[in-house]
C-alpha cells in the first residue's frame, strides 16, 4: 500500500501552522533568564500537552463535525479562509492566529505555569494548527493514511521541542531579519495551502449539491 500522493502538502500545512521556528523565538523570549533544567521541562510539557490537544482533534473533529451537522466540504472552505488570514499576518510580520498577544505576553511573564497558557495553547496547538489536523485528516482514506497524517503531527512537534530547546542559540543565529523572512516564507507557502483547501471544500460542494 502507498502513502496517499498529497503527504507533502499535508505535512507542509500541519508544519507551517505549528511553526516551531516561529515557537522557538517567542519561546526564548518568555524564558529568558530561566535555568536550562527549567527551560527544558517547560518545553516537554508544552508539547506533551499541544501534542493530546492536536490528537483529540485528528480523531474526533470529523465527528464533532457531524454532530454540528458541518460538512466537511464547508469546513474546508472555512478553514482554507482561517488558514489564509494567519498566512496574510506570517506575511506581514504580525502576530498570527497561532501567536500571542501583548496581554498574554505580559500574562505569561507573570509567576506561574506558562507550559499550558500560552506555550501549549494557542502558540503550538493554535486555532491554526487545530483546524488544519482536521482539513489533513478529512482528506484521508482508511488507517493507514490517518496514521500516516498522526506521525506527521508527531514529527512536527518534535521538531518543535527540539528548535524550543535550541530556542537560544538559534535566535542570536537567524536575529530579527532571519526570524521574519522565515516567517514570510511560511506565509506564503501557507497561502497556496489554504486556497487549496477553499477551491477542495468548494469543488466538493458543487459536485454533492443537489440539481
């Protein structure tokens, strides 16, 4: 059995969504000061708990879905567009859907537990992430492709657990002007992605409409 032909694009959205580079910077900057021990776990935890977030919405958003009585094609379109608004703010350098605002910024400098609000939610498992695990699983067939979609999920948030514990280092190497072309970058591969899923929801939508 082969791997379903569209796994690069699928992988290619799950991992621009999460961003880990993009995780990494805003990573150092809450961090900054902590001991590595510290730093370390905060960075297992986070993705552990993004990790069971992104999970549960792989295996059980299709049927939320349908409780909702959303079809997929509509919820492909909607999140093609939700998908396209955080590729226009990867673009133009301003904090995405996926990213953290000054009030949580300020939120997570205070004393206490950052690794669920905000370093696991929503800047790794984001409402960008979490709607694109659903699109990437919608287009699967069978389990073999859905375990296939999983161990992509996996892959990404290792990477992001690695670039977060590389997070200081890799910020004095890319510097301001290297984390915004990599973040321009994702934007616009993201872009082609999204429009992708809005055309996908809308061609499927004319073909089951009734005539």
């Amino acid at each position: 059995m082969s791997l379903p032909p569209n796994l690069l694009s699928a992988f290619a959205t799950v991992f621009v969504t999460i961003g880990p580079i993009e995780t990494a910077v805003v990573f150092a900057a809450l961090t900054a000061g902590a001991h590595r021990p510290e730093r370390r776990s905060l960075a297992a935890r986070s993705v552990a708990i993004a990790g069971m977030v992104l999970l549960l919405f792989a295996l059980g958003g299709g049927v939320v879905l349908s409780w909702l009585r959303v079809s997929l094609p509509a919820f492909r379109v909607a999140g093609g567009v939700l998908l396209f608004l955080q590729s226009l703010t990867l673009t133009f350098s301003s904090p995405g859907l996926s990213s953290i605002n000054a009030s949580e910024t300020r939120a997570a400098q205070q004393a206490g537990d950052i690794a669920v609000f905000p370093l696991a939610f929503p800047l790794i498992a984001g409402p960008g992430s979490l709607a694109a695990v659903v699109l990437v699983m919608g287009r699967t067939e069978g389990w073999l492709e859905r375990s296939a979609v999983i161990a992509m999920v996996a892959a990404c948030l290792v990477a992001t657990y690695l670039a977060m514990l590389a997070s200081e280092p890799l910020v004095r190497r890319l510097g301001q002007t290297g984390a915004d072309v990599v973040g321009r970058i994702s934007g616009v591969l993201l872009a082609g992605l999204a429009v992708q899923f809005i055309f996908d929801g809308v061609r499927q939508a004319a073909l089951f409409a009734p005539h």
